[in-house]
C-alpha cells in the first residue's frame, strides 16, 4: 500500500475490504457525521470513489437491512440511491460500501421541484397492511415492522409502545409522560381522515439523510416500512425543514387531507422520542409541548 494509505482501520479490515472489493485502496478519509456507524470515503485503484460504512458489535442483520431499505426505495425506479458495493465483518467490525455521493447540498439547498416529485412517487399508494417489511432499524435501535390492521394500530404497538418501554427501562420514563402520549394517540385517532392508505416510507427522512447530485436527489440510510405519507414529511420538517417551495409542488402531485398540520406534530413524537432515548433529556420539552394541549 502507498504510504499515502492511512486510514484509522486495523490492517485486518483493510485486508477483508480489498478482498471484498477487488482491489487496493489507496487512501481512506473519515466522513464528518454519523454517531451510529463511522464513515470513510475511499479511493481505490482506478479512480473509483466508494463510501465504507463500519459499526462495531453490530446486531444481526443491521446492514443488511440497510441494503434491504436501499433496494426497496431504488425498485421501479421510484428515487435514486447509492449502489451497493461490497459488505461483510472482519476485527469486531461489520461494514458496508456504496457508491461515494458527493454531498452537494443539504435538503434544505435542494431543488425543491425535484425533490417533491421525487417524495411523492415514493409515496404513492400501496394499499395493504401498514408495516409489511423485514424488521430493521432507526439509528441503533431496532424497528418491528410486523403488519397491523389499521395505521393507527402500527404507530401505537409498533413505534409508541416499544420506544415508551425503552425510556421507562433506562430511567427516562414517567406517569406524566405516558399520559401524555395515551393523549397524543387519542387526538391522532379523532384527526385521522377516515382512510389511511399506506404508501412506502423512508422512515428517517430528516435533512442528512437526503443528498443532491446534479439537482437530483440521493435517498440514504433508510428505515422502510409502509405507512401514513404524512409521517416522512413530518420527520424532515422536524429535522432540517423543507426547501422553499416544496409543500406546494408535493401538494400539486400528493394532496395533504384536512388536519395535516396537526398530525405533523403528532407524527414527530416517534422521531423525538427515539431521539430522547439516544441522547438525553434535552429533547423532553419539545415531547411535552406536543403532547400538553391534548392532556
């Protein structure tokens, strides 16, 4: 290997990688970001750019479930991903590589046109159970995926309940915060339209998780599953805000149904809540300002 070559990577992950990959890497750079996986954009024999992502100890199935997500956002063409490269487990370590995106702009910088046609045929209906994909993950935490009869059912059982439990185990749960959310869940259920079509969810979709490419945008680090439009639109809201323009050209192509405001805010919960989890109490006021005028 050129002296060049000195990434933070044990000799025994380099070696797994080249093997996996065909051929030498001749530098690695660490990628700003990430608390759940580091990253590395590395430069192979040929000119070829690739992004490896590593996770120490990673549970069963976590990037391939990535992949899964991946490919499942990518069929018939409904939004542009990163292509798979390599994947596989060398020194404690699992790592996945893609094709390396440069990160031109932010969702905040993106063409907002381009960007809601782009949502919105991801979004089109797929009437079914919600749910109805493999188990993954958001971030580090697992993600049950099992159908339910109704949405309202998913987003209770399958997102509320597990991430409420999570907190009371690690001593972040409390009577006033059940309440709250028991509260937050009734007003869902009375601001509901009357049907909820599932469509397909990227499921973390907030400003980091969204690249642009020559106008294009670039889905990554997804967690499908199939639920409630309205959920991926209140995730980005929350976490990065959407580019000038945007909810006019979704709602030009997907029309938002009466009361979309307010189910926004209700939809954020899970996102903040696995977000309270992860890194403290600060995100309490923001889940109690949600939940208050319900209780």
């Amino acid at each position: 290997m050129p002296k060049s070559y000195k990434p933070d990577l044990s000799a025994e992950l380099c070696l797994a990688l080249e093997l996996a990959l065909g051929g030498a890497v001749l530098q690695a750079d660490r990628l700003q970001g990430g608390d759940t996986c580091r990253a590395w954009r590395l430069l192979c024999e040929g000119g070829r750019s690739l992004v490896l992502k590593t996770r120490a100890n990673a549970p069963p199935g976590f990037f391939e479930a990535e992949v899964a997500g991946l490919a499942l956002l990518a069929e018939r063409g409904l939004v542009h991903v990163p292509e798979f490269v390599a994947q596989g487990q060398a020194d404690g370590h699992t790592f996945l590589v893609l094709a390396y995106i440069a990160r031109a702009s932010s969702a905040a910088n993106l063409n907002a046109l381009r960007f809601a046609e782009a949502l919105a045929r991801l979004h089109a209906p797929a009437p079914g159970a919600s749910g109805r994909v493999a188990d993954n993950f958001i971030g580090p935490l697992p993600q049950d995926n099992e159908g339910a009869h109704s949405w309202l059912e998913f987003f209770a059982a399958r997102r509320i309940e597990p991430i409420r439990a999570r907190l009371w185990d690690a001593g972040l749960g409390d009577a006033a915060l059940d309440r709250g959310l028991s509260a937050a869940l009734r007003a869902l259920e009375r601001a509901l339209p009357p049907i909820v079509t599932p469509a397909l969810l990227h499921g973390d979709l907030w400003s980091g998780n969204v690249m642009a490419q020559d106008g294009v945008p670039i889905f990554i680090d997804p967690a499908v599953y199939f639920g409630h439009h309205e959920v991926d639109l209140a995730m980005i809201d929350l976490f990065g805000g959407f580019p000038t323009g945007f909810i006019a050209h979704y709602q030009a192509l997907r029309p938002l149904e009466a009361g979309h405001r307010q189910r926004r805010k209700l939809y954020q919960l899970y996102p903040l809540l696995v977000h309270l989890f992860r890194f403290g109490s600060s995100y309490r006021p923001a889940i109690d300002a949600i939940v208050r005028p319900y209780v």
